[in-house]
C-alpha cells in the first residue's frame, strides 16, 4: 500500500467534502422542520472540509520531503495485510450470506475472524463477537428499527 501525507490526503478530503456538499444541496427537507435529509452530510461536508484545509496546512509545513508518497511500513508483515484482506472478506461474506443465514451468525463471524488473524484471545474473541452481535441487533433492531435479516436457524430470536 502507498503511505500518503497529510497534504495528498488533506487533498483528497477537501475534494470529497466539496462533492458530499454538493450533492447533499439537492436534498429535500422536511416540510415545517429547518433541518431535513441534508442536514447531517452537509455538516460532515463541512466538517470534512475544515479537516481538509487543516491537513493541506499541515503537510505543506512539514517539508518537500513529506510530500512524496511511498510504501507504508505495515505491508511488510503478513499478519497485518490479512487483517486487511480479512476486512474486506467479511464485508463480502456479510453482503452474500446475511440473507441465508441471518444476521446474528453473520454478525458473530463477521466480528470473530478478524480478531481470530489478528492473534485476539480465542475466548476472548468469541465472547466480545457474539455480545455485540446481540448489542448491535438490540440497538439497529428494536431501538432504530432497521429491518435485519432473520436467521431461519434461530427463529425464537425475532
């Protein structure tokens, strides 16, 4: 992987703050409310354009010669570009498998095989996948009521 500076990476979020801002300009809002669906991505945008700035200033005050990209010291180690590549796989097992098996057990190894590569306690790891497994359901489930995927295996959980 390419280690980027502050500038590069100052750079690169101003850019994407100005294009969150702009498309968030177009949302609709809500009728009698001064607030509506832009709201939060316009704050983000400005935010992220404050950080922006704040990085540009940064990298052009630490010198020409962090300004020149170059290879990251972690893609040295295998156990770091797994935990990389784990990410990634469990995103795309999430996506694939969340509808057949539900989200609980989605959830559980979603959580568990990164902390496995990474060398987390196995006990440990299982114990941290599965309460929050259950927290994330209570909390996206019952609280804010997004639709999860059932579990044809564990049908008494709802």
């Amino acid at each position: 992987m390419i280690k980027l500076s502050d500038l590069h990476l100052g750079v690169l979020t101003a850019l994407l703050s100005v294009v969150l801002l702009f498309y968030s300009w177009n949302f609709a809002s809500i009728p009698g409310q001064a607030y509506g669906a832009g709201t939060l991505p316009r704050l983000l945008g400005y935010a992220g354009l404050l950080l922006g700035c704040i990085m540009i200033l940064q990298g052009l005050a630490g010198g020409r010669e962090q300004w020149r990209a170059h290879m990251a010291e972690w893609i040295r180690s295998p156990r770091s570009v797994a935990g990389v590549v784990s990410i990634i796989g469990v995103i795309v097992f999430y996506i694939l498998f969340s509808p057949v098996l539900g989200f609980l057990p989605s959830a559980v190894i979603v959580m568990l095989i990164p902390m496995l590569i990474l060398r987390v306690n196995p006990l440990l790891a299982i114990a941290v996948a599965v309460v929050m497994a259950f927290f994330v359901r209570y909390a996206f489930g019952q609280l804010l009521l997004v639709p999860l995927p059932r579990s044809p295996f564990l049908p008494f959980l709802g």
